[in-house]
C-alpha cells in the first residue's frame, strides 16, 4: 500500500516497509526492515512511502497524533518526565513517541498490571530497541524491582522505593506509570514526581482536581492534555493483555530448585502456602521474575519458574499468584 499521512495498525500485524519515509510511533524505519505489533496494541505509522501490512488497518486519529507529538515537543529538553493518567488513556503510546524521538534515553515502566518492557507485578528500567513498540518481546532490561501485585494498592512504599531505585540508574528517562487515578493513586504519582526530581509531568485525561494535585513547584512543568487514545479496554480485555505478558515471561522460563538457607527473604513466612505466589529472585543489579511452582519442602527448598539461572542472594515473595495450570505448556524444562 501507498501511505500518505498515517495509518493506525492493530496486532497482530506485521509492517514492512519498502521505500519512503516512515515513521512509527515516532521512530524513523529504514526500507527493508519489518515489524511485529503484538495483539491487543495499536501503532501510528505515518509518512510517505510504500509498505505492506499483513494485518488489520484502522484510521488514524489525526488530532490525538498531532496531542501527542504537541506534547513530545514541549516537554523536550526535560530529561525526566512522568506520565500519569487512567488506563488506555494513551500514556504507553506517548512513552514510546518520547523514547524513539531521542528526547529520553531511556523507559521506566511502574506499571504493574500492564509492564510493557518486563513482566507484570514488577517495575523495570529498560533501554529497548527502537523502534520500541510497547508490549513488543524485550531484551533483558537494565534493571526489574518486584513490586509483588497487579496494583500498587497496599503496597505504596515497595512501589516508591523500587522506582526511585531504577530512577538512580539513568539520567534521562520517562516514567509509564500504572492508571490508579483515584485521589490516593494520584497522590501516590504526585510523590512519586517529587522523589524522582521529575522535570515534567504530564496528565494524560484527568479531571481538574487531579491536575491540582499533581501541581508543585518542585516537580517541574506540569502539562495537562485530554485522552490521547480513543477508546478504553474492557476489564476482560485488560486482563488478557496481562496474561499475554506473563506467558511471554513464563514462555523464557524453566523450573529451578532453591535451597532457602542462606537466603535472605522477604514477605510471606514458611508456614503460608506459597504455590503459584510471584517472586523476584534478587541477582547482581536486578530483581528476576519467578513463579512458585512447589515449596517450601522439608528440606527447605522451593521450586521456581523463573527466566534467572543464576546467583540468588534474596527470594522477594509477593502478593499476587498466578495459575500455573493455564501457562502448563509454556512451561521449559531446566
């Protein structure tokens, strides 16, 4: 197909481009190269040139496209910058315009119900490649911090500190947050600016009183834009997104024992019952994602489906579980 202007392409899809100039999500793709857009995303590609798409096209919104690209060149020169808002609003969209236009050298996700660079239940700090197209396989990210849920809700102070440890390890960075905006999720996002000396803020579709509280003087420029995606998941929907990126987790992983002793731990005690719990095997620099699959035995020892295979010196037990039976088959042996 010949495209001038743009076009909205839904996953699964994948985009070759043949000759032109083409843009998605921000990001300049050379003639030759192809992309995959996952199922359940949407990606803006806009330009001028020749390319085959194998996969469902949509129109394109032009106002939330030029919203966005508004935004993208407003808060240039900020080298970290958050972004608040309700689910679907189009945060992880502008995210990714955000990193592959160069104004960020880098992705925080603190999403953890719908972490688009590493798996649900965690935040993580990722370099991906560009194009990046959220909810796109990743490589490792730099650094994952296990938060333990679905929801930062009850587990505030795990959330803060796991984010202001990845915001430590780069300069420059846009922060995806999750889309709890009741008045005490928005409060939590108004911390949250604050402890990672954000230089921008930007409310994505939130009503007057949430932008008040987002607003201080320390927390840098504050700019405020309707929904930049036109429609909104269902809860249905949402949560099949989220077991589609813990299958993706799940499908890296293979089962390992651990012995318990010697291990540092944190959360739940030996005498609950941890089958199916997360878990965050601590490695040098990292948190890695983990599901408990048996354990603790008598002998003291847990079995994992995890992705890591390396030195653990702590086991972070979290809050959610997530039913092994309905990955069984994605499950690798060690």
């Amino acid at each position: 197909m010949r495209l001038s202007g743009c076009v909205a392409v839904r996953g699964p899809s994948i985009i070759a481009v043949n000759d032109g100039d083409i843009r998605v999500l921000g990001a300049q793709v050379p003639p030759g190269s192809s992309l995959t857009v996952p199922v359940g995303r949407a990606v803006i590609v806009e330009g001028n040139g020749d390319l085959s798409v194998n996969g469902q096209l949509e129109p394109c919104d032009g106002e939330s496209l030029k919203a966005i690209e508004g935004v993208v060149e407003e808060v240039r020169g900020a080298r970290r910058i958050i972004l608040v808002g309700p689910s679907d609003s189009g945060k992880s969209t502008l995210a990714a315009y955000l990193y592959n236009s160069g104004a960020v050298n880098s992705v925080i996700s603190t999403d953890v119900g719908q972490n688009e660079v590493y798996c649900p239940g965690f935040e993580a700090l990722s370099m991906p490649r560009r194009p990046f197209l959220p909810g796109s396989p990743q490589d490792q990210p730099l650094s994952a911090c296990l938060v333990g849920d679905f929801t930062p809700r009850g587990l505030e102070g795990r959330y803060m500190s796991c984010a202001i440890r990845l915001s430590r390890l780069s300069g420059s960075f846009v922060i995806d947050t999750d889309g709890w905006v009741s008045q005490e999720g928005v409060e939590l996002k108004a911390a949250l600016s604050l402890a990672v000396n954000a230089d921008a803020v930007v409310a994505i579709g939130l009503d007057s009183d949430a932008v008040v509280a987002l607003r201080h003087e320390k927390a840098g420029p504050l700019v405020a834009v309707p929904r930049l995606a036109p429609a909104s998941k269902s809860v249905p929907e949402r949560r099949a997104n989220r077991d589609r990126l813990i299958a993706s987790c799940i499908m890296r992983s293979k089962r390992r024992t651990l012995r318990l002793e010697g291990l540092a731990m944190e959360g739940r005690g030996p005498g609950e019952d941890w089958q199916g719990l997360l878990v965050g095997l601590e490695g040098p620099g990292s948190d890695y994602f983990g599901v408990v699959e048996r354990g603790p035995s008598r002998s003291g020892a847990i079995t994992v489906i995890s992705e890591y295979l390396g030195d653990v010196t702590a086991v972070k037990l979290g809050r959610a579980r997530v039913d092994l039976g309905a990955f069984s088959g994605l499950i690798g042996q060690a």
